[in-house]
C-alpha cells in the first residue's frame, strides 16, 4: 500500500468521524475540523474530508445558523443577542451569525419571550423587590434581550443593586 492509499484510509476514516458526529446533532464546520484536529487528523486530512461532507450536502454553515437561529428563537429561552452568541460559540462569523438571526423565519415577540422566561423563574404576577427586579433584569439580560425589553418589563431594574440588602 504506497501513501496515497494511507492517505485516502485516512480520509475515509475522518469522513466516517464526521458522518457519525453529524447523526448526532447538526454542527458547524469550524466544529467538525476541531473534532476531527482532537482526533489527530492531519490539515490535509481533515480538509479533504470536510469538503466530502460539504459536497454531499451534509454541512452547510448557513443552514446550520439558520435552522439553529429558528429552533432557538422559537423556543422563546434566549433573545436575539443570545441566540447571536450561541451561534458564534459555534464557531460561526459574527456577520453570518447575526444575518441568521434577522432571516430566521420564525414569529418572535420579545417581550412575550422574556415573559416567560421569567414565569419559569417565578419572577411575574407579583410586585418584585430591587433585589429581584435586579436578578431578573440579569438573568434577561443574559439570555440576550435587550435593554429595552428589561426596561419595558421590570421597569427601572438596577442590573446591580446597592444597599443594605446585598
């Protein structure tokens, strides 16, 4: 068996790799390559085997963001800043990011998002104290909504309350 022959063994095998990480769950590029850098594959190696796995349609970055920016936006636990970071932590562009995020093709109301994120909290349907006006605007503020949302819903929330409380 000469090297080139080695070197498509090789390839199979990191194709394979990629094959059985990509049944598990959708992934970025950027994180099939670390996969498959952690596995010992050479540049070379891994390179060829993404463009197989590109080539017969199974990663594809801007589908992958889009499709992720939809299942997270429509499960209504992270405003469009963290849906945006999410997606960034995947490894993708913060331009393809947050194009994602303003094409996904899902109805979503902020303020109903972060509603419930606080009903799940038990942080609505009561008058909060600083402290937990405080809590609740950081954990909104977390998830990525943005400042005019918090403001909206909790009214003036310190994000970092003084006094004696603390």
């Amino acid at each position: 068996m000469d090297s080139e022959d080695a070197t498509d063994a090789e390839v199979g095998r990191a194709t394979d790799a990629c094959l059985r990480l990509l049944k598990a769950r959708a992934r970025s590029r950027h994180e099939l390559l670390a996969a498959l850098e952690r596995k010992g594959y050479t540049e070379a190696v891994r390179e060829r085997a993404l463009a197989r796995v590109e080539g017969w349609g199974y990663l594809n970055d801007e589908r992958f963001a889009r499709d992720q920016a939809e299942r997270l936006l429509g499960g209504g636990r992270y405003g469009p800043e963290g849906v945006r970071q999410r997606l960034e932590s995947h490894g993708l562009s913060p331009e393809a990011a947050s194009a994602a995020v303003a094409t996904a093709s899902v109805e979503f109301d902020a303020e109903q998002a972060a509603r419930q994120v606080l009903e799940k909290r038990g942080l609505s349907g009561r008058e909060l104290d600083a402290r937990e006006k405080a809590r609740a605007g950081r954990l909104l503020f977390s998830r990525g909504f943005s400042e005019d949302v918090i403001q909206r819903l909790l009214g003036d929330a310190m994000l970092e309350p003084s006094g004696p409380d603390d």
